[in-house]
C-alpha cells in the first residue's frame, strides 16, 4: 500500500506563489509516476502535472504550463509543485496521486491508484 500526504497549501494573494508537497510511504514509491490534480468548488477534479517515475518526463495542463513545476525527491519519497504567477481560478484543493501501473506520467485520473487527502489553495484577487 501507498500512503500519500500532501502539505503546503494556503493563502496568497494574486501573482504570489506556493509550494506543495506529497511525502508517499512505501518503498516503492520511486517507481510510479505521480501526479497532481485539483478540484474547485462544484467542479471536477482535473489534472493538473505529472511526473515520470525518474523525473526524466513531466505532462502539464495548459492552464498551468509555463508557471507550475513538478519534481520530485525519490530518496525523500517526495513529490512537490511549485506554483507561481498564482491566479483566482488556481483556487481548489490539490491532490496528489500515485500510478501503480505506469512508470511514465498520465493525465487520466483513472489511471491512478492512490490518493492523498488533498490540500486547499486559495489566491485571492
């Protein structure tokens, strides 16, 4: 089993960044791919960045590119977002998730076997 746990969220003003982390358990962490999504209020969850299980590969969601980095720690069994240039409609609860299957990074929630609890992002105007 794949525990996930993510930290790092809050509130910041527009144009202001953030950093998210996911601290997984499990020793097998480092070879899934791992993603992040958000979800708004009454809205679905969405992808949002995902990584490769070496962090060769990343996929982002256009809404994100150019201002969201993933990366990860495989010895911290850690993987974070860093957002910047933060926008109103970046407002939701991230998640993290973990893709027992694939080793390169999807953008499917389906494809994903484990959930983090998910961490609220707020940016005001």
């Amino acid at each position: 089993q794949v525990q996930l746990v993510e930290s790092g969220g809050g509130l910041v003003q527009a144009g202001g960044s953030l950093k998210l982390s996911c601290a997984a358990s499990g020793r097998i962490f480092r070879n899934y791919a791992m993603g992040w999504f958000r979800q708004a209020p009454e809205k679905e969850r969405e992808f949002v960045a995902a990584i490769s299980w070496n962090g060769g590969s990343t996929v982002y969601a256009d809404s994100v590119k150019g201002r969201f980095t993933i990366s990860r720690n495989s010895v911290k069994n850690t993987v974070y977002l860093q957002m910047n240039s933060l926008k109103p409609e970046d407002t939701a609860v991230y998640y993290c998730a973990a893709d027992a299957l694939h080793s390169m990074p999807t953008i499917g929630l389906g494809g994903y076997d484990y959930w983090g609890q998910g961490t609220q992002v707020t940016v005001s105007s």
